[in-house]
C-alpha cells in the first residue's frame, strides 16, 4: 500500500477471501472474521510503502485453472482486485 502523502497516516485494511480458499496467516497483526482478514490501525508513514502478507491453502474443491479472487480495501475504499489462475 502507497502512501503518496507527505505526512503519516493511519489506515484500516481489508481483504476479502475467495470462497475456495482458507485463511493460514498474515503478518502486521491480520486477523480473520469470516472471508475477510482484517489489519485495524496500520501506520503508514508519509512517502512510504506498507507490505502485507497474507497467506492462504487453497480448498479440495478447487481445481488447476479454476480462479482465485482477492478484493483488498483500505479505509473502506476498494485498493486492489486480484483473480489468479489455481496452478497445481
């Protein structure tokens, strides 16, 4: 995440899990509510790039070439969509 800004800021992340997909981990904090991994109150400083990791196994009922979607939000403001082709 870019914080294009010459000042620090405090942000809110979200991102929304395909459903064929299960939550492992993700660093700076990130916890799991459901489908979605939350990272509350980052600080990111002014100029600066912020990177999160998030981790996941894809679930049986995937297959190879099936898509895989991630939606990611900062401050309630849609930031990224990612869809990914399953390689096995």
């Amino acid at each position: 995440i870019d914080n294009d800004e010459s000042y620090d800021r405090r942000i809110d992340v979200r991102a929304t899990l395909d459903p064929d997909t299960t939550f492992v981990s993700a660093n700076e904090n990130g916890k799991q509510t459901s489908r979605t991994v939350r990272w509350d109150d980052l600080r990111i400083d002014g100029d600066e790039t912020l990177s999160l990791t998030l981790n996941v196994y894809s679930d049986r009922s995937i297959h190879d070439g099936d898509l895989i979607r991630l939606s990611v939000y900062v401050n309630g403001t849609l930031e990224d969509e990612e869809e990914t082709e399953a390689r096995f």
